[in-house]
C-alpha cells in the first residue's frame, strides 16, 4: 500500500489502522499472558513508559540540532532506544517487539515532519533487520513435518480463512464500504506475516509449543499472508488518485513504482 500510494488513501489509512490495533493487541496478549511478573517486569513497564514520554521531544532535538548529518545521528538514538528497550523486555520475560511498536506511534508524528528520518529507518528495517528475522524464523522450519502435517495446515489454513471472513465482511458491510473495497479490506485484514511469525516463534523459545507445530503454524501464516494478498493486489485493489503533493511525500523510489504500475500521475494543471 505504501508503493502504490494507497496508504494517503481513506481505505489504506482504515486498513493500517485496523492492524495497528490487532496487531497490538496479538503484542499486550503474548506479554501478558506469558511474562514472568516480578521486579523486572515492573521496571521494565516503568522504563519504558519514561523513555517513550521523553522519545518525541528528544528526537525533535536531535533532527534539529545535530540531525541528517553522515553519521546519522537521529537513527543512532531511535535504535539505541529501541535495542535498550527491547533487551530490557527479553530480560523481564516480556516480548521485545512490544516496546518497539509503541515506540513507533510516539514518534510517528516527528517521522510525518521529516521524510529523510522514515525513509533511512525504512531502508535499514526493509532491507537488514527484517531478512534476518525471517530467515531465522524459516530456518527453524523442517521440510519433513510439511509433509506429515499438510492436513493440519490446510486445516488451520480454511479455519483462518473462514473466521477472518467471518469478523470483517460483516463490519466492513455494516459500514457500508463498497463492494470492492470490502473484499479488498476483507482479504488484507486476513494476512498477518510478521506478527504471526513473531507469536510462533516466541512460543517455540518459550517452550509453549514444539518444532513440529511451529513448522505448521509458521506455513499457515506463510499462505494466509500471500495467497489473500496476491488476490486482492490482483482483483480487488482500489483505484486511486496520486496528486502532486502525494507523489512528492511519497519519494522517489515509490514514484518509480508507481509509473511502472502504469498508474498515471495526477494532472499538474488541475
């Protein structure tokens, strides 16, 4: 949605906001469920509520002191920042990525002010950070247990299916979202890559579940974030509408995207 500039539309704004909530909803279950309570826990909370009040400000004054210089000084604080947190979480038997999500909605507002932050951030979460995660998340995956478990994984594949169908066809129709946004709101809303590979795996380091169903849960999310989204990018995406100032806040990199989609770009005269 961000390449194709649906993000800056109503549709994409509803969608990125929907998983915002039930992504971190999926993060405060694992945490709360599952964390040892005690000392730790309770520091960890404190912390990171301190560190998360002052991050916004903090990060202001860094873009407008010593901000976009060679030696990046504005990344060095978010991912200091980010790896104190998230190492903090792990030591308190929480869910290291919870802290980073909350992060990113506190500074959101300082990302939206300053394009040259979001996008060094992004090319170093797109392009380092999240490979290695998800090559450590396949790597864990064992080729025989595909076999033995293709029925369970069609299984649960059709039961997310049906059950993700289930909650937003219905609220997307209540709405009133035409047709065509609805089915594409409804096949989005029924991925979930990152986060689902992030419970699997805190399960099986937690020894809540087993290689073997790790291996089965790991492919279901694998499916049901590409088979839903290949269709919908493929049958049901909105059209959209990129003017001038869209395509300038959106960079270069997404604009080449964007006319290789042969998606024509808005007419200056208007």
């Amino acid at each position: 949605m961000v390449e194709t500039g649906l993000n800056r539309q109503d549709i994409g704004k509803l969608i990125l906001a929907a998983c915002f909530v039930t992504d971190l909803g999926t993060v405060l279950a694992l945490g709360g469920l599952f964390a040892s309570y005690g000392w730790l826990l309770l520091v960890f909370v404190v912390v990171t509520a301190f560190v998360l009040f002052f991050l916004p400000r903090t990060l202001r004054w860094v873009v407008a002191n010593v901000g976009h210089r060679v030696s990046e000084p504005e990344v060095k604080v978010i991912f200091v920042v980010l790896l104190a947190l998230g190492g903090l979480a792990t030591a308190a038997g929480s869910e290291a990525v919870l802290p980073a999500y909350v992060a990113g909605l506190v500074v959101a507002g300082v990302f939206m002010n300053d394009r040259v932050v979001l996008d060094r951030i992004r090319t170093i979460a797109f392009a380092l950070l999240t490979p290695f995660f998800f090559l450590r998340a396949g790597t864990l995956i064992t080729a025989s247990t595909l076999v033995a478990g293709a029925g369970v994984i069609a299984t649960l594949f059709f039961v997310k299916m049906v059950t993700k169908f289930m909650g937003v066809w219905p609220v997307a129709t209540a709405f009133r979202l035409p047709k065509n946004e609805r089915t594409y709101t409804t096949l989005l809303m029924a991925t979930g890559l990152t986060f689902g590979s992030i419970s699997a795996l805190y399960g099986l380091t937690h020894h809540l579940i087993n290689e073997a169903q790790y291996t089965e849960l790991v492919t279901v999310v694998i499916l049901s974030a590409f088979v839903p989204t290949l269709i919908a990018q493929q049958f049901f995406r909105p059209s959209i509408d990129i003017t001038v100032e869209e395509q300038e806040a959106l960079g270069e990199e997404d604009i080449s995207l964007l006319h290789r989609r042969a998606i024509p770009p808005a007419d200056e005269n208007k």
